[in-house]
C-alpha cells in the first residue's frame, strides 16, 4: 500500500502531462464504442434474456456449456504448450546442427580433410557394426524370424499367409 501512495503523484502528473496526446487518440475510440453499446443494446439484451431464463428453467444446460468451455479453454492451453514445445526443440535442433557444422570445421582445421575424412570414415563404420550387432542381437531375441518369429509364405493365389 505505501508503494501505491509513493507512486500516485507521480502517476496522476504523468496523466496531467500525457493528456492533450492521448485525448485526440481516445475521443473517436470512445465515440465508437458508445455508438456500437446504444446500436447493439436493443438487439442483445432480449436475446440475453431469453437465454438466461432457458438456463435457469434447465441448469443442466448450463453445466454442460460451462464444461465444454473449460474444454476449450484447456485445449487452447494445451495447442499453446504443444508451439511452445516445438518452436523449443526446433531452435535445439536448429543449434545442434550449427554446432555439428562448426565442429566438424574445427577439425578440418586442426587436423586437415584427408585425417578428418579419415577419422569420420572409422567412426561411421564403429557405428555400423554396433547398429549390426544390436539388430542381430534383437533379431534373435524374437526367434530369428522377420515377423517375431513367424514366417509369411506365398499361398496359391499370390497373396500372403501366416503359417
């Protein structure tokens, strides 16, 4: 409260000041929104009326707007997070393949491309052969067969049966 009585003449000279600049911008805005009240009163308030008489005669009515409001609103909330959540991993993804490409300039640099190509070259077959192994590794885990273990064969038709 004291940082309220502080700041309030600071704040009503600050209006004193500003006035002559804000009235011209603020007296067609206001003139505007009095004429769209007095123009859209008569048409609403009857509507408005009835309605609300309907959801006080039947409030069932009125839980299930009031339930898919909430629904609405917490989907907005959630397609919100969701943009969030990609706009974040696409700059993440956006820096790791900056990084990548600096990183592998780095090593041109300091190593030279024929040690550089060299060393990506032994990397990229360690990495086939673990990806070899771990995938023959998962293949005999589900009994050696492509679909877990059963086998398709060809029926006479030309199509596909489980055997």
């Amino acid at each position: 409260m004291d940082l309220l009585q502080e700041y309030t003449p600071y704040l009503l000279q600050a209006y004193q000041t500003s006035e002559p600049y804000i009235q011209p911008v603020l007296t067609p805005v206001l003139t505007t929104i009095t004429t769209l009240r007095q123009t859209t009163y008569p048409l609403l308030v009857p509507s408005l009326n009835t309605a609300l008489q309907y959801a006080q005669q039947q409030p069932a009515i009125v839980s299930v707007v009031v339930f898919l409001f909430i629904l609405f609103v917490a989907l907005k909330v959630l397609a919100f997070i969701r943009r969030v959540i990609a706009f974040w991993v696409w700059v993440v993804m956006r820096l790791v393949f900056w990084a990548g490409i600096g990183l592998v300039g780095a090593l041109v640099y300091q190593r030279g491309l024929e040690r550089t190509v060299g060393d990506i070259a032994g990397w990229v077959g360690v990495v086939s052969e673990v990806w070899v192994r771990e995938y023959e590794r998962y293949q005999k885990g589900q009994g050696g067969g492509e679909f877990g273990g059963r086998d398709y064969m060809a029926s006479s038709n030309g199509g596909s049966e489980l055997r």
